[in-house]
C-alpha cells in the first residue's frame, strides 16, 4: 500500500459498495447530476433483496414481492413511471407493483449512466494516504480509490468491512451500525402441479408467512410457479439446517394446506431480509477530510422505502454540498438531514 500515488483525489469520484436499490438509486441520482460514480457489487446481478430466479421458462421472485406506491418518495416516483416496466399486480385489490420478468428488471433499468462492477465483494476500507481519499479493497486484492464512499449495503456486512484502523468518528459510527437490527427468511421456490391459488399471508402459520404463486401476481408464464417466505420464528431456528429437512418441511405443509404437490425445490437463504430495528436518521456519515457514509434500509422505518429515502436523502445532501460550493460559498450546509423526510 505504502507505493500508492494519488496526485488529484479531487478527480477520483464517487465509490459505492452494494447495487440494491439504495445503492443504484444513489448512484443514478448522482451520475444524472454529472458525478462520476462507481458500483461494486458482489453478486453477478444487480437488485440485491430486488431478487429473481428464472428456470425452464418459469420466473420466481424469491425477495420484495411487489412495491407499495406508498413506499415509493415522489422524485423517485417519477423516474420509475418514466422507465414503463412498473405493472400492477393481478391478484390484488389495492393497487400494487410487479415487473412481469420479475422484479430484477427494475433494478436493471436504473443501471445508466455509471458503472457497476459486478463479482466484485469489497472486503476492508481504509483512510488512503492523507486521509483524502477512500480505498476499497476487493477480495482479488484490488485496491479502488475515490474521494467519497458510500456503503449501501446491510449494517452487519458494512460493520465487517470497516476495520479498527480508524478515528473516533468511526468508532461511533460503527457502533450506531450495531443498533440496526435485520430478521432472517428463509424463502422455497417450487412448482405446483394443480389450481390456482391466491396469496396466502399466514398470519398464525408456525411455518410458513407468505405463499405466492408468481403467475397469479403477474409475472409471464409463471402460473404455479410458488414462492413460500418462512416465517421469522422457522427462518432463525432453521437457518442453517440442510435444505433438505426444510424442503420435507414444507413439500408436507403444501400437500396438507393446498392439496397439492410441489416439485423442484430450492431453498434460499436471506440472513438479512427485512429491518427489524432501523436508525432514525436517513444516513450515517462520518467527517473525515474525505466523507464516509453508511445509507440503506437500516434507516427511515427499513424496508424499501427506507432504503430509498435513505438514497435520496444521501443524494440531496452530496448534491446541495457540491452546488453551495460551486456557488463560492466556503462550507457546506451541514446536517441538512438529521431526521428522515416523510
Ligand atoms: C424475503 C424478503 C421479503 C421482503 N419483503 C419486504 C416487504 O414486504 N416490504 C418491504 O418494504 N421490504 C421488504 N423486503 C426488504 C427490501 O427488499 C429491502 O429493504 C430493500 O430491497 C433493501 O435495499 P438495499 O439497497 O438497502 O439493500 P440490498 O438490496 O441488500 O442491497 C445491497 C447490495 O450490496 C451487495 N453487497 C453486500 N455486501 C457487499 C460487499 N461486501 N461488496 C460488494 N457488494 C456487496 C449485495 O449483494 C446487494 O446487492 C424484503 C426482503 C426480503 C429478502
């Protein structure tokens, strides 16, 4: 590390850990405004907990099952109104949204105008050489230099990545990191070879919380294509138990409750699916001569619309910062987001 030479850090951008929603949104607000961004992203895809698993023609959402307009700010309401790939839901009454390949399409829509790195999972972060730049290390051992970083991952993985090599700053920041609390899902994709079934949201179900089939929602060609979400409870308890003790679990819990068998199962597992506890500011931000902040759904109530209030936020902030400077005013409005927009 130590025949590292940055000679402008001004120049070297914006780096941002995660392309979930937070993060592309992030990314796509600050790119649209002329900042040069960078993604890395672990995962050959972009969407994070914005999931799809497509087999033999059929297409399973295996994460977020639709998107409440509710939960949907107004600037980002109208970027994604602009994209034409938001459907409503067929299966419901109150108005909800699908993509119908699946939800990954809308986070592969948000993809333009900067670059992702894709199987690329950001192992540590440090202060570069006098503490101007952020470095990022990928677990190749690539270093990535940029003058700001965001992690736009969950609290949990940001906590792992930010070594104890740093200042008091980040020392708080890790431990309000700590306070952000996630429950796991396990999730079961599966077949079914009869019927037509409305979402079933269970809730007294020991085992299972939300049984979708994905051809009913809307999704093309998907009917009898199930999605079952475990409950909290089942998910921690059998976290770690082998797909197979779940998978009798659960061909048993469709036979009996449906009437139906079910085929082809896979199990997958989100240790961190949904906030459980979120922080009530919008981001996390530690001053350092080069900023470092934590945005997501650990914030502004969790959930899809925390992760994008959260970005949003994070975007207005950076975006007001750089106008008040290039309008010659020497600092920065500060703290302009202490608390969560509504
Ligand atoms: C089963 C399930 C059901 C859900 N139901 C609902 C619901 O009903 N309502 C609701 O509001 N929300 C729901 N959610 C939660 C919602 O999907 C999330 O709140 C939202 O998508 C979070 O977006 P994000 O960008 O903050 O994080 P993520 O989507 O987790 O994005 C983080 C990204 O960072 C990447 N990453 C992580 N670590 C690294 C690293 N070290 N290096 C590089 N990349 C990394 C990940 O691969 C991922 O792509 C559900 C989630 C799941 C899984």
């Amino acid at each position: 590390m130590s025949n590292i030479h940055i000679t402008n850090p001004g120049d070297l951008g914006v780096l941002v850990v995660g392309a979930g929603v937070a993060g592309l949104t992030l990314a796509r607000r600050l790119s649209q405004n002329g900042e040069k961004v960078t993604v890395f992203e672990k995962s050959p895809g972009v969407g994070g907990r914005l999931a799809t698993r497509r087999g033999e023609g059929w297409i399973w959402d295996h994460g977020l099952v639709d998107i409440q307009p509710s939960d949907v700010p107004p600037e980002t309401y109208l970027d994604w109104q602009s994209l034409g790939i938001l459907e409503n839901r067929k299966d419901q009454p109150q108005l909800s949204w699908i993509c119908s390949e699946g939800m990954t399409q809308l986070p592969k829509k948000l993809e333009v105008g900067f670059e992702v790195i894709r199987n690329c999972k950001i192992d540590l972060v440090r202060v570069g050489p006098g503490g101007k730049v952020w470095m990022i290390r990928d677990e190749e051992g690539n270093w990535h230099h940029g003058n700001k970083l965001v992690l736009a991952i969950p609290a949990p993985q940001a906590e792992l990545i930010l070594d104890g090599s740093f200042p008091q700053q980040m020392i708080s920041l890790k431990e309000s990191l700590l306070r952000i609390k996630y429950r796991p899902t396990l999730t079961v994709l599966g077949l079914i070879n009869r019927g037509r079934f409305p979402e079933l949201k269970l809730k007294t179900d020991r085992i299972v919380e939300i049984c979708i089939d994905n051809g009913e929602k809307g999704i093309r060609n998907s009917l009898g294509a199930l999605t079952l979400h475990l409950t909290a409870d089942y998910s921690r308890k059998n976290f770690d138990k082998p797909d197979k003790v779940v998978l009798t679990e659960i061909k048993n819990w469709v036979k009996k409750k449906m009437g139906a068998e079910i085929t082809g199962m896979v199990v997958k597992r989100w240790r961190f699916s949904q906030v459980t506890h979120s922080l009530e500011e919008p981001f996390l931000a530690a001053k350092l001569t080069s900023p470092l902040f934590v945005i997501g759904d650990g914030f502004c109530g969790g959930g899809i619309k925390g992760a994008l209030l959260s970005a949003n936020s994070l975007a207005d902030h950076l975006l007001n910062c750089s106008q008040t400077k290039e309008s010659g005013r020497n600092h920065a409005k500060k703290n302009i987001y202490s608390a969560c927009p509504k």
